[in-house]
C-alpha cells in the first residue's frame, strides 16, 4: 500500500480540494432533529453517530478526509467511543480517510499503545492518520512513526496551533529558536525518512491559518511536510493569507473546517436553509473559495 502522504495528495487531487470536514459534534449546536430527548450517554451518543453520519453522506462526494473529534465522543463514555468507531467506518465505507483528532502523546510503552490502539490497522479505533502531541518529546513520537510507517497511516504533529495562547510555549526562544521552530526541525527530518513519490513524508504538521507569516516560516523549514491548517471558519482566518503553505502544485496543505460547516445553519448567512443544504453550501463555498484566492486552483486545471 503507498504511503499516507501519496494516498493523501491522491485523494485530494482526485477530489480537487484540500478541504478536511471536522466532526465536532457539540450536542447543543445540533440540529432539532439530532437534539437528544435525555442526556442519557447511550442516547446522546446515538445522536452524536446518527448526525456524523448524516454529514459524511452530505459531504463524501466533495472532500477527501474527515477529521473526527474524539474528545466529543469520549465525553459520552463507553457509548460515545462506539459511536466514534462507527463514524470512523462509515466514513471509510464513503471512499474518506480518516484523519482522528486526538493529540495524543506519551512516553514509552504508553506511546506504543497509542500507536497501537489509533494508527495499527484493525483495531476499532485505528484511522489513516492522528494527532500527535509533541511537548513530551521527541523520542515520544517514535513509536508512532514506526508505528505509521509499518501500517501506511500518518501523523499530524502540533507544531503552531491556531489558539492565542499557543505563544505562550510554542514562541518560547531558546537558542535562537523558538520551540515550533524547533519541532519543525525534527519533523522534517522524519519527512525526509519517510518520502512518498509526491515528495511528502507521513508526518504532517498542525500550523494554524490564525498566524498567516508562521505558515510561511514554517513551509520554509518543513518543504516537505503537509500542513493541517485549523482556524478557518469560526475562529476567523482570513483564506486569502494561507497561500503560502501550498506547493506550486497546489499540494502540501489541508484547511479544516468544523463549526463553519457542520453548524452552518446557526450562521445567519445560511440560517435560511435546511441543515442539509447548509452544510452543502458551507462546503461548497470554503472549497470554491480556495480554489479562487489560493494555488489550490492549480488542482482543478491539471483535471
């Protein structure tokens, strides 16, 4: 099996976008005919699975990957961690990868069980790829590269995150650079390790779209790294300023979108519509977007 990062670009190539629909299942922000009868965790978590799915089905045919919050489900327990399982193989029965928004990271066995439980194929949670937290190291993230390497997933590895308060360790200074920089660093060498015939490795970095001149800092210090973009959308990035973390392709990137397209039809621009049809046209209006004010257009014209 090619490696993540060929069946990545792949699929974003085919789907001539690199738009990533976040399932973040907030229960209040659900839609009336997904908003539980009783806070029961068998019945929230059967929602949770019953409107992820709807969104699957309404976006398969545009998108490439899905970025599941686990955090959202685990909040609903035993029930709410099946309802995640079941997320994850519909989308996969759709033709979507996967990509599991966990952040996980540990050190040692534990890390290999993360790896285990999250990246090894055939277990009920394992996924195409997964976010990993690097603040406890570097030697904590072997594991899951080895782990990756030998079952064709990836890993998405925080770098910037798109919060305020990412400055507050992630822009910290030591020796001249500051600790993004610095896992930067480490990440591409393990791009380098791990190079697909598209001229990408399987550990991508989180850089947020909140912090337009670090996408450019950062692309220069990881050419061939793919970026998980977060902040479009609700927290209010501008599309215009991620075109930098593109190739000349228009490859080497993903832009997530959660709230701004499963919760389209809270935002008054789209309140007008069925949740359906706003999710649709949530959809529809990022991938356009981006294929208008970014290289993501090159995609569309080498079709």
């Amino acid at each position: 099996m090619p490696n993540f990062a060929d069946q990545l670009v792949d699929a974003v190539s085919r789907k001539m976008t690199p738009v990533v629909v976040g399932l973040d299942p907030r229960v209040e922000q659900l839609p009336p005919a997904f908003q539980p009868r009783d806070r029961s965790p068998e019945t929230v978590a059967e929602h949770l699975r019953e409107f992820c799915v709807n969104v699957i089905d309404i976006v398969c045919e545009r998108v490439a990957i899905v970025k599941p919050n686990a955090a959202f489900f685990e909040a609903w327990g035993v029930a709410g961690m099946q309802a995640l399982v079941d997320v994850n193989r519909h989308a996969k029965s759709r033709g979507l990868l996967v990509l599991l928004d966990a952040k996980r990271g540990d050190i040692g066995s534990t890390a290999e069980a993360y790896a285990q439980a999250f990246l090894q194929q055939g277990n009920p949670w394992s996924s195409d790829a997964l976010t990993v937290s690097p603040f406890l190291g570097n030697d904590t993230l072997e594991p899951l590269v080895r782990t990756a390497q030998e079952n064709s997933t990836g890993l998405f590895v925080l770098v910037k995150t798109s919060n305020l308060g990412s400055a507050d360790y992630q822009s910290a200074q030591f020796e001249n650079r500051s600790n993004s920089e610095r896992i930067a660093a480490w990440l591409e060498s393990r791009c380098l390790d791990t190079l697909g015939e598209m001229g990408f490795g399987i550990c991508g970095a989180v850089v947020g779209a909140t912090y337009p001149q670090d996408l450019v800092s950062l692309r220069s210090i990881m050419p061939h790294a793919i970026f998980l973009i977060p902040g479009v959308g609700a927290q209010g990035a501008r599309i215009s300023e991620i075109g930098g973390a593109f190739d000349s392709r228009g490859l080497g990137a993903l832009v997530n979108s959660s709230r701004g397209i499963i919760f389209a039809h809270t935002i008054k621009s789209f309140s007008h519509l069925n949740w359906e049809r706003a999710v649709e046209s949530a959809m529809t209006q990022l991938i356009d977007e981006l294929a208008d004010v970014t290289p993501v257009g090159k995609l569309r014209s080498s079709n």
